[in-house]
C-alpha cells in the first residue's frame, strides 16, 4: 500500500512499504542453475538495475565456468550473487540485500 504523506514545505512524498523477499539466496542460485530469471536491485551508486541473468551452465562460457556460488570459490561472497547477464554475456553481481523484485 503507497501513502502521499506532505512534507513541511508542501512537497508530497511516497510512502512505499517494503515487502520482505520471498526467497533467500541459496533459493535465487537455484533458480538462476535453471532459466533466465530478471532481477531488479538497487546498485551501490543507487541507481535501479533491471537485468535478465542466468546460472544455467548452456549460458556459462567455457572460460568462465567458476561462478563463485560455492563457499570453497576464490570470489565467494555470502552478500552477493554472481550471474552471467543474458544480455551482455558478461559476468555481473548483485547484493542479495538490494534485490527489489525477483522473477
């Protein structure tokens, strides 16, 4: 539920409740392993990201095949999630505490 909530000088601000995500990250990495699924997360400059990604290993180059979603990886990060972006057939990361929508 949104609110328009007034400030002093009588600018209107939104209100927006922030529901908690209904997956964790160990359940996003298994749906990456699987389909191309579309993250949208607030990046650290805190601008909005919209990005269609994947762990499926048909999508991983074969030069890049340690995607650092295993503790044991050199570049495990229990914060974030690396995933090849469909688009730019790059590697990306995201925070799993930026995630805004998760599909």
């Amino acid at each position: 539920m949104n609110d328009l909530k007034f400030t002093s000088a009588g600018d209107y601000m939104l209100d927006t409740i922030v529901e908690e995500l209904p997956m964790n990250r160990n359940e996003m990495i298994n749906e990456l392993r699987k389909r191309n699924c579309r993250v949208i997360f607030k990046k650290a400059n805190g601008e909005e990201r919209d990005m269609v990604c994947t762990l499926h290993e048909d999508s991983i180059p074969p030069a890049a095949a340690d995607n650092n979603t295993e503790e044991k990886s050199k570049g495990y990060s229990a914060a974030a999630i690396r995933v090849i972006d469909v688009n730019k057939n790059e590697w990306r990361s995201f925070r799993v505490d930026s995630v805004i929508s998760f599909s």
